[in-house]
C-alpha cells in the first residue's frame, strides 16, 4: 500500500530512521523522496539546508571565504524545513528559497561554507530535531553526506549510494537543462573532492552503510531495493 507522508502508516509502531549519504548526482534526491513517498515517512534534504545557509550568507553581503565571519553569523538565520515528500520546501526567516538556493550563484558558493564547523554544528542540531520528530510519527529518510556518520550513526538503515562520474554528470546536465556534460562532470568531482577532504564531517561510508552503486539501475529499480532494504529490516525487529 503506497501512502503519503503527511498520512503515517498505522501498521508502524514506531518510526524509522534511513539515512542515506553518497555522491552529488548518484540519485540521492529523487531515491529519498520516492522511498519516503512509497512507505509513508518523511523526507529531509540536508543540502538544502546548507544550500539556504549560504543563500543568506550572500544576502548579507558576506564573503563565504572568510571562515570566521561565516562561523560568527551563523547562528543568525531562522531555517525550517518542510518534511513532505511530495512537495518538500526551505524557508529561511519565513521566506520560501525553495527556487533561490537552486541558483548558479548558491552551487559556487555553497561548498566552502559547509565546510566551517560552526555551520555544521549548527545545522546538524536543527538536522537532528527535524529526525527527532520523524521518529514520533512512522519515520524519516534523511539524505545528506555525513547523515549515517556523524548526524544519525545510530539509523538502523544506512545507505552509501555512488555511479559513475560520467552516468553522473549525464544526469545532472539532464536535469539542469542541457548543461555541458564535460563542465557538469568536472564541477560534480572537484564538489567530491571538497566534501571527502574536508576536515570536518568528510563525505565517507558510514560503519555498517550499504553501498549501492546506481550507474545501471533504473530510479525504480534503485527506489525497490532501498525500500526491501527498509522492510527487511522492520520485519527483523
């Protein structure tokens, strides 16, 4: 029985955290949602958040290399997160930046401000109670790159989800509009780069992660294994 977010499942007794990390094109997004829709839980994008982060970074004026100021002001912005699958959204100080943080200018911005500490500390709490009230209904699937590892170690399903560099760039391009393939290939492995060397929270499998490798499989055929992954292990507690 396929049921929405916003309608728990009754058959749950209690909720479920997936936590899924992987690389910048692997179908981490549209396998979330999907999942999320398929078994009736919320959804959380995580990179939205820093997304919204840096959105308001530039707002004010500020330059996202300057760690310092960053770090000082980032505990100003008010940003909530809408946990419905089918239409998740971002506010930031109560004005949706759903589209905003979508732009050309946020994507160049936002890999050295997730990496200040103080940004993800601040993020991962607000991360931490969206999972908190997940669990008080059938669940949450959260995505991100350090969910399984530094935000819900504890999630009893963990997924490290990667393909090829080249699938990758192939699907971002396709998604962006027809960008350049060889360009969009490029951006998406120095975005790799940056996230598994950065010093804190780096992009990596968590302990107990499956690795499911997309580059062959369908978004369904994906979706289908996560969600028997998910179901498998309900069944076993």
């Amino acid at each position: 029985m396929i049921t929405k977010a916003s309608d728990p499942d009754p058959t749950r007794d209690t909720g479920i955290v997936v936590a899924v990390d992987g690389t910048s094109g692997s179908g981490k997004s549209s396998t979330c949602r999907a999942v999320a829709s398929r078994l009736g839980l919320r959804y959380l994008d995580t990179g939205a958040m820093y997304r919204a982060m840096t959105w308001w970074i530039l707002e004010q004026g500020i330059d996202v290399h300057e760690a310092s100021t960053v770090a000082a002001r980032s505990g100003e912005p008010q940003i909530v997160s809408g946990t419905d699958p089918s239409g998740p959204t971002i506010h930031v100080d109560g004005r949706d930046v759903g589209v905003e943080i979508r732009s050309d200018r946020v994507t160049g911005a936002v890999s050295p401000v997730s990496t200040v500490p103080e940004v993800r500390a601040r993020l991962v709490d607000l991360q931490r109670a969206e999972i908190a009230a997940g669990l008080q209904g059938a669940g949450i699937v959260v995505e991100g790159r350090d969910i399984g590892s530094v935000v819900a170690p504890e999630a009893p399903v963990k997924l490290y989800l990667t393909a090829d560099p080249a699938a990758r760039a192939a699907r971002r391009a396709a998604e962006e509009g027809g960008s350049d393939v060889a360009a969009t290939e490029q951006s998406l492995r120095s975005r790799d780069a940056i996230d598994s060397g950065r010093a804190v929270s780096p992009l990596t499998m968590a302990e107990g992660a499956v690795h499911l490798d997309t580059t062959s499989y369908t978004l369904e055929e994906v979706v289908d294994q996560v969600v028997a992954l998910v179901e498998a292990q309900e069944a076993a507690t």
